[in-house]
C-alpha cells in the first residue's frame, strides 16, 4: 500500500506531509519513505487556530470557518503527498488539527480535531481516515499518545545485525536496558519499549509549547531559532522551581496534555507568580532547562540506554545539547535519522501506518500506554466515493415501505 500521511501537531506552525510504501511479509513490516514536504501555515491561518485555542473564548462559527479553512489546506497537503508517491496512493490519514483535549481530572472526556476531512477525499480521491483519537477515548483512553504504535514496532527489542557505527542495530538482543523514542513537539512525548515489558508512553510536558509562548510574546516572532537567545540567557533558579512544581508531572501514566495546560496564559501567570522581572533571554534559557530536566527525570526514571528523538525540537541546537548533557554517562541521545526515518517527519510517517493498520483492522492505540480498557481500530474514514465492489444503481423515483 501506498498512503500519505499528514500531521499538525501542537505548535500549530504548519503541516508535515510523507508518502509511505508498506510491504507486510508475516510479522514483519516494511515502510519505504517515499518522501516528505513540511508546508508552513500563513501567518493569518496561524493567528486564527492562536485566537480559537484555550484559554480563548470561541463561537460555533469561528469553528465551523476554521474547520472548512483547515480542510482546504490539508487537502492541498494531501495532493502534495501524491505527488511524492509518484502519482497514486491508495489512502490519507488526516488527522486534524488538535484544537481541544477535554480532561478532566486526569480522565480525558472528549477531544476535537478540526480539518474537514471530506475536503481532502474530494481532493484527492482516495479514501480519507481521520478522527484517529476518539476511538481509544471512548475505550476509556486518553487518545494520546497514538505514535507509540510506530515506536514499539521501530524499537522493537528482537536481533538485527549491527548498525554500520558497529553500534547495536534497532531492536538489538544485546542490548541492555529499556530504549526510549522522543518526540519534541510542542508537547515532547516519550515512549519506553523494554524487552518482555509492556510499552509504555506518555506526554511528559512541554517541549516547545512554552517556548514558542515566550517568543511570540516577547520577540514578536514563532520560535527562537537554534535556540540562540536561550543560549544566551541564564537559567532563572525561582522561575524553574516555580515551573517544575505543575503537578502534571507527578502524575503517574497513562496522562496527555496540550495547550489546554501549557499555553501563553500559563507562562504569564507563572511570571506574575514570581513577582520580580526576568530578562528574555533568561525566560527563553529557564523554559529550555524545563524541557530538558522534565525529559532527562522520565528517562531516568525508566532507566533507558538510549534516547531516539525526532520532532521539531530536533533542530534546536540548545535544547539538544542540554539533554545529551544531562543524560551523559546514563543514556546516549541520538535521532530517528540514524534509523532511515526524517526525525522532521516521523509523526507524519507514524500516521501513515496507523492508516496502514486501521485499513486493515488492526489496533492502533496500545492500552498499557493510553489506559484504555481494549485496543481499538482508529479512526474514521471518509470514502472519495462507492466502494469498487458497489453494484451501479438506477436514481430511485419512490420509496415502499415493507413489513
């Protein structure tokens, strides 16, 4: 199978788009990257998911708009993806744009993706899976994190052959200890896969959430590039305790967060909290040590011997350096390109083989990570029209009614 797979994560700044060869031979599954596209959202787009999200106040029309906008952008990301695949596919999985992630004591209730996916099936005329999390809410799970099922199967602890470093290669029965996978999004997710242990995973905490806060409010733009005013900053020892004390990361797994927690109100009350000024560049480097130090404590805590990482927090030099630091001498860090996956892409080609496993009715949330009480199929689809096997139909001209 050929299909595209698209994702919008957390950071809302734009929509990573793969195309993926799958080739199944018994328990083994083979993914061929066929290529991968990061398309930018327009400033106005941006400002608008900005203006929707919470703590904002919103209307049913202002959702309705988003949502219809939305489809129309992840359809031109899904043509984008044809194209990579050389022209044909046989499915997308779009996904959405997370706009609410309802919980409520620790319990998530509910959660909303907005992106229109029939937008995308007219489009491209293929089938469309979206609403890939309210299944597992409704066995009673968080709906997140769902690229656990990609991590398990990539990390997966039986024998291959040596990398070409000499080092252990994926899954290496040599190895000792748990392996961890990393994402740095706008919320950094973690995933431990142990040999004979159930997989584990979960939100950890903010990964770039807070620090793209900070530089839209106080440099008036999306991100600090390389991390270069965090670097020049000092760790701010009273904001870090302040920060460190969220209760969120004493709570034991299965847990989820987003923006509902960790957006630009969030920061500017901690601020306040403190009630002395911090320099820019202070904010920018304590936000950083937060990611770091919350990431290295869930590594630990795990004893993993490695860290794989991918997501956009990949490509801040600064973040990076801090986790290899602290995870010196106990776990080496190293990224999913080691591996043939673009870390810039990996949640994208994670999607495509949820795609994969939903079309072929397979569970793509695993329970001993989001706390459901059963694996569920993902997702929804929208079909581009009939199925192939329909039958042609003559317009009905009345309705009977039969007993």
């Amino acid at each position: 199978m050929k299909i595209v797979g698209l994702m919008s994560g957390t950071s809302y700044d734009g929509v990573d788009v793969v195309a993926a060869e799958f080739t199944g031979d018994g328990e083994t599954l083979a993914l061929r990257p066929l290529g991968h596209r990061s398309l930018d959202y327009p400033d106005d787009l941006r400002a608008e998911i900005g203006a929707l999200l919470p703590p904002a106040a919103t209307t049913i029309e202002a959702v309705c708009r988003l949502d219809n906008r939305l489809g129309e952008v992840f359809a031109g990301a899904a043509a984008v993806g044809v194209e990579l695949a050389g022209g044909r596919v046989d499915a997308v999985v779009s996904p959405g744009q997370t706009v609410f992630h309802w919980v409520e004591a620790g319990r998530v209730r509910g959660t909303l993706q907005l992106g229109a996916p029939a937008r995308v099936a007219a489009r491209v005329g293929v089938p469309v899976l979206h609403d890939l999390r309210s299944a597992d809410v409704a066995a009673g799970g968080q709906g997140a994190p769902l690229v656990p099922a990609f991590d398990a199967l990539l990390l997966d602890p039986g024998p291959t052959a040596p990398g070409p470093d000499g080092a252990a290669g994926p899954g290496s029965a040599g190895r000792v200890g748990p392996r961890a996978a990393l994402n740095l999004g706008g919320i950094a997710n973690l995933t431990v896969v142990a040999p004979g242990a159930p997989v584990l995973g979960y939100d950890v905490g903010p990964a770039n959430a807070l620090l793209d806060a900070a530089a839209r409010r106080f440099l008036d733009r999306p991100c600090d590039t390389d991390g270069a005013r965090a670097a020049a900053g000092r760790v701010h020892d009273g904001l870090l305790a302040l920060l460190l004390a969220e209760p969120y990361y004493a709570a034991p797994p299965p847990k989820s967060t987003g923006k509902e927690l960790f957006h630009a109100g969030y920061l500017d009350a901690a601020l306040a909290a403190l009630d002395e000024p911090v320099a820019v560049d202070d904010v920018l480097a304590t936000l950083t040590e937060l990611t770091a130090r919350t990431v290295a404590d869930a590594c630990d805590r795990h004893r993993v011997t490695e860290v794989v990482a991918a997501g956009g927090g990949v490509r801040n030099p600064t973040l990076r350096a801090r986790l290899a630091a602290l995870g010196q001498g106990r776990w080496r860090l190293r990224t999913t390109d080691e591996l043939g996956v673009p870390a810039q892409a990996k949640e994208a080609y994670a999607f495509a083989l949820l795609g994969w496993l939903s079309w072929h009715g397979l569970p793509g949330a695993i329970p001993s990570v989001t706390g459901a009480t059963r694996a569920a199929v993902l997702g929804s689809w929208t079909p581009a029209g009939p199925p192939a096997t329909a039958a042609p139909a003559v317009p009905p001209r009345r309705l009977v009614v039969t007993p």
